[in-house]
C-alpha cells in the first residue's frame, strides 16, 4: 500500500471514529459497521461491487449482519435532505437481500414499514429547485 493509500485509510478511520465519539459511542466503528457507512455516505456516487459484495458476505454472520442492518436503518432514518445516504442505504439493502445470506432477508423485513413511509419521501434541493425525493421514492 503506498502512503496516499495508508493516509486515505487513517484519515477514513479518524473520520468514523470521530463521527462514532460524536454519536455517543465510546468505541470507534467496527469494520463492518464502517464499511457499510462508506456505502452509504452522503456523496454523489454510490457504492462499488467490491463494497457490496463485502457487505454480502458479511451478512453471511449473524452479528455482522445484525451490524450492518443497525447502520442501514440509521440511515433510513436521516434527515430528508440527507436524501443520497437513504437513496444508498435502499440500494445496499436491495442488493443484500438479492445476494446476502438468509440473516440479511430476515433483517430487511423488520425495515418493511421504514422503507413503506420512503414512498411518501420528498426533498426538494433549496439550490436547483430539482425534486431530488424522486430518487428514493422509485
């Protein structure tokens, strides 16, 4: 790993244990916990194969499955005009539960009403005036 690669890690690593501190935790995320909040962090793309596929595989125990689905409802939960974390979060779990393990299909129906109440989502971006609650509505 050349050092770009080893500084890109330590400072993704001080981000989430700085957003972990700021949620209350005492300890940092774990790996799985953070690599499901990469795949879902509130930028303009979405996540990699590589990323879920990990997460597919991960789903294939139940604690980590159980780690994951506690960061996907969290993001089912943001703010609306967090709107891509929610967009992503939707996308991870469809993906999980088409090639995750049994957990993950058992841990996506306890998110059935959460993502029933998405239908009704709206965000309207301030800046474009662009419906951007269109995206996680379909």
């Amino acid at each position: 790993m050349s050092n770009a690669g080893l500084d890109d890690s330590l400072t993704a690593w001080l981000r989430d244990y700085v957003s972990a501190i700021s949620h209350g935790r005492l300890t940092p995320y774990s790996h799985t916990e953070r690599l499901t909040r990469i795949a879902t962090r509130n930028e303009p793309w979405g996540p990699h194969g590589g990323m879920l596929n990990a997460l597919a595989q991960s789903t294939h125990q139940h604690k980590n499955c159980q780690l994951v689905f506690t960061t996907l409802k969290e993001r089912l939960e943001v703010p609306p005009d967090r709107w891509r974390n929610v967009y992503k979060a939707l996308t991870v779990i469809e993906f999980l539960v088409t090639r995750g393990g049994e957990y993950a299909v058992q841990h996506a129906r306890t998110l059935v009403s959460e993502i029933r109440r998405l239908s009704e989502f709206h965000y309207i971006d301030p800046h474009s005036s662009r419906d951007e609650g269109i995206n996680v509505r379909h």
